[in-house]
C-alpha cells in the first residue's frame, strides 16, 4: 500500500508542540534565529535539540519551503488543528555549533523575545533565504551539465524523493550527493552521455541492475564506499526496484 506523506506530516505537525514545546510557527522562528543557512548545518542543529535525523531534515525542507507543509496542504491543517488560548511556552534552545545534548525538561517562565511566536500566515508568506535559492540554483546548474539527460536526472532526484522524502541531495563536483542519515548514501553523476546511479552496498552482490561501481577520472571525489552502480539512459529503467535499492542502501550504509 502507497505510503499517505501528507498524512504522516499531519501527524507530526500536530505532534510537535506535545513532543517539542513549540509549534510549526515556533521551530520556524528558532531555525531563524539561529542564522544558519547550510541546510546541512540546520539539519545537524535540529539534531542537537532532539530530533531524528528523519524529522529533523523534514523540518528543514519545510522551513527552506517558506513554512509551509510540504505534503500537506497549509489550509487544511490550519483548520484541523485545535485552538490555543494560552501562548505556547518554549524549552530552552541549544546555540548553534554546540555539542550540547538533547532537549531537556526546563521551559521558561516566558519565550525569549528572539525566538518569540509569530503568526502562522506570516509564516505562509515568508520566502526561503537567499543561500536555499543558491543551493538550488547549484543542482539546477549541475543538472545542467547532463544536456539532454537533464530531465532524466531530474526525474530520477524527484522518484528517489518520492520513495525517500528524507533524503538530502548536494551538488558536488560532477555529481549530486545523495545523503542518508548515516552519511553519504549513493551518487548520481551527472554527465552528456550517461546517467549513473551509484550506492554504497556493503555486500558483495547488490540487487539488479547495479554492478560493481566504476568511475571516470573526473569524479575522484566520490568515495570507495560508492561500491555499486547502474547505468541509466532511459526513464524506464527508473523502476521501484531501482530508487527502493537507495532508499535501502540510506539505511544501511
């Protein structure tokens, strides 16, 4: 049965505050408060106030999407969530680029005014920062360098996504990155000719299509732990088989 995203990120909107002590609005606020922009950086920040990687990189994606639900639509859960007659009090927050641990029980008598609370349509309408714009305008660019493979690559980005909405693609040298949450997961490099999809497989056999990874002089980036790879020309090979192998390479590498 298909998994119901829009339904799981229901569940967890209206989980945060019971889980967190802040609301949608709240993290929003304290994502920019921190003035981080890296979206790596945000996701490792999130991690150090408690959050699974899973959720944490949920909560970026939206934050970089002006606020808004990413699956969901905003209007319906606005009218689905319950009202609040009394502000909501915020737990302390861990400052950016710390080793502090996870959240802990203490709440203040009042919200710090930095982080303080603002209205859910203002954060409907906010605009993602410039630095998420450059780090889209880099994949669309390196995209680019496929020529007539670019809307194959992109549609193999959008079905990995779809099958792995946690994971984070970055544009490297030559290929995107394809990151899990145990770290680099798989590559799609990115080049006129061909498409190749590769992951890091710690057997020795990884499941059809792919085969033992092999890559060209001008990607020496990609590491050893890259262990497999299919070759892609086609959009019908873009199977579940094939996006469901990195979905399971995320979470086993």
């Amino acid at each position: 049965m298909a998994v119901d995203y829009a339904e799981k990120e229901r569940e967890f909107l209206e989980s945060l505050a019971a889980d967190t002590g802040r609301d949608l609005s709240g993290w929003m606020t304290a994502i920019s408060a921190t003035s981080l922009t890296d979206r790596n950086a945000i996701i490792d920040w999130l991690r150090q106030q408690g959050f699974l990687f899973a959720r944490a990189s949920w909560l970026e994606r939206i934050y970089h999407n002006g606020g808004r639900p990413i699956y969901l639509d905003p209007a319906a859960f606005e009218t689905s969530r319950p009202p609040r007659d009394k502000p909501q009090l915020a737990p302390p927050i861990v400052p950016a680029k710390t080793a502090a641990p996870v959240l802990t029980p203490e709440v203040l008598p009042t919200p710090r005014p930095h982080l303080a609370p603002v209205p859910n349509d203002a954060i409907a309408q906010a605009r993602p920062p410039q630095p998420a714009r450059s780090e889209t305008a880099s994949l669309d660019a390196l995209l680019a360098e496929a020529k007539a493979y670019r809307p194959l690559a992109q549609f193999v980005l959008r079905e990995i996504e779809k099958i792995a909405p946690t994971l984070v693609f970055e544009a490297r040298s030559g290929f995107v990155a394809i990151n899990g949450p145990y770290g680099l997961a798989g590559v799609l490099t990115i080049a006129p000719r061909e498409l190749r999809l590769a992951i890091a497989w710690p057997a020795d056999a990884a499941p059809a299509p792919f085969v033992r990874a092999k890559f060209a002089k001008t990607h020496p980036d990609i590491p050893a732990q890259i262990s497999h790879m299919a070759i892609l020309t086609d959009a019908r090979q873009v199977t579940p088989d094939l996006v469901g192998a990195v979905a399971k390479a995320a979470g086993r590498s």
